[in-house]
C-alpha cells in the first residue's frame, strides 16, 4: 500500500513538471537566446563549380554595366487604340489621350537615346528618367515609323553610354538579357535566348515599306520594356526590344521581339544628321 502510494506521487509530481512545462513554454516565458537560434540547412545542396559561378557572374556584372545606360521615358500623347493582333507593340493599346512610359538606351555622352518610335509618336510631352534619379525634357529628334525607332535628346553631358554590338553575329540559343522598365518597374533585367532571328511578316509596322527583321527571344519583355536593350553577355547591345506576342491582357506569355542594333545604329545616325531618313523607291505609280 504504501509502495502504491510512493508511486502514485511520483507519478503526479512527473505529470505536474511536464503540465508546467508546456504551460510556461505555452505563454512564452521560455525561449532560447538569439545565438541559439538556427534556422535552415547548414550547408548548400549544391556547390558550385567555377564555371557555373563565372556564367553567373557574367550576368551579374552586365547588369550592373548596362543599367545605367538605359533611362525611362514618360509620356503625354495621342494615340489610336489598334488593339485586336496577337502581335502588337505594348505601348500602343491605351486610351486615346493617356500618360505612358516606355524605355531608351543612351548612345551618346551629351543625351542622344534611341527608343522606339512607338514610344513618342504624336507625344505632346517627352521626359526622360535618368538612373541616377534625375529628370529631364526631351526633344524628339526624329522619328522613323518604317522600322520603328526614334531619336530624343536630353540637354546633359557626361552620360554613360551603351556599348552598341553587332548582331549580324547573333546565333541562335545564344544566352541575351533584356534590360528596361517593364510596368513602370525601373530597370528590370530579365534573361533567355535568342530564339530565331530575322523573325519577319508578323504584322506589326502597318505599312508596305515597313522594316520587319526582328530578334525573337524568350527573355520576358512586357509594356514598358519599349525601347530598352537587349544585350549579350559581353554587355554589348544588339537589339532594341519592341514589340510581344501576348494574350487579351497584353501581356508577356513567352515570345518578345527587338530590332537589329546594326539596322538601329544606321536609322539613328540619319535622324541625328537630317532628322529623318531617306529612302529611294523604284516603282509605278
């Protein structure tokens, strides 16, 4: 009886520590330092070796390089609402009178950057956003709505400037970044390949004498990427991105489109000499 009774106290007095146990670790009166605190694995799943580390850092180091280059440019325009193609530019489906923005790559010091003709058509206002922050008005040098690109010029010096590539050298399945401000979401840099170059017929200049000879790549451009860069790894810019394939609700669903940087690099040069370009036609009228 009295073995039954030690026991029975025994038990009590263990199932008593373990009840204040929980009730005080329940109201949270016991609680480990901070230095004891671990939280997740302590070592990687994976290491890296120094390839994979180095093609990293390839991306690293062009986004870094390249960003500054490209600006964002806000605009007040007036515009047609062309919507209804799977293949249209971004920044065109908006209201008739609406605020919008898009993107520009600086190819000079003293404020020359090329963007799309899209971008600024029949704007009444252009500013560009720097950066580093700073804003400025621009001035629409020219415009050329057959290959869809423009020239605007900012009053700055000393900008950092694209380095401008040479895409007649592009392949196919060749890694590219596309850098710009998607969705007003300043300098965005996203990543793919290049799927297929000298992409054509799609419809998207509306004129018989329209330039299509497009890069077609992966990397997700959406509204807003606009005249922003596409780049390889070597930081070098070899297209201008412009245009999307994209679903009812305009968006990005895996096919993006850029202008030759070669092509982007002679339209440019004739608007900043003679604010337009010259074409001869041979035909019957």
């Amino acid at each position: 009886m009295k073995a039954k009774g030690i026991i029975g106290a025994a038990a009590l007095l263990i199932i008593g520590v373990l009840f204040g146990a929980v009730l005080v670790s329940g109201f949270g009166l016991v609680r480990p330092s901070l230095a004891d605190v671990n939280l997740g694995a302590e070592e990687p799943p994976v290491n890296l070796d120094a390839d994979a580390s180095s093609f990293s850092q390839s991306f690293i180091e062009v986004a870094e390089t390249v960003t500054p280059t490209i600006v964002q440019i806000s605009v007040v325009s007036e515009r047609e609402n062309p919507h209804g193609d799977w293949f249209f530019f971004p920044f065109k489906d908006m209201p008739q009178e609406q605020r919008g923005s898009g993107s520009g790559i600086i190819i000079s010091e003293d404020g020359y950057i090329i963007t799309n003709n899209h971008v600024v058509e029949n704007a009444n206002k252009v500013s560009v956003g720097l950066y580093d922050k700073r804003r400025f008005d621009a001035t629409v040098i020219g415009t050329d709505p057959l290959t869809d690109l423009a020239v605007v010029k900012i009053d700055a010096e000393d900008l950092p400037v694209a380095y401008l590539g040479d895409s007649d050298n592009l392949k196919v399945g060749q890694w590219v970044m596309a850098i710009g401000n998607p969705l007003s979401l300043s300098s965005t840099v996203t990543a793919g390949i290049v799927s297929a170059i000298g992409r054509g017929q799609l419809g998207l200049i509306r004129d018989s004498y329209g330039v299509e000879n497009f890069i077609q790549t992966d990397a997700a451009i959406n509204p807003g990427n606009s005249g922003g860069a596409l780049v390889d790894l070597s930081g070098s810019v070899i297209g201008v991105n412009s245009a999307i394939a994209a679903g009812g609700g305009g968006t990005y669903i895996g096919y993006g489109f850029a202008i030759p940087i070669n092509l982007a690099k002679a339209v440019a040069k004739d608007l900043i000499a003679h604010g337009k370009v010259s074409r001869g036609y041979i035909g019957v009228n």
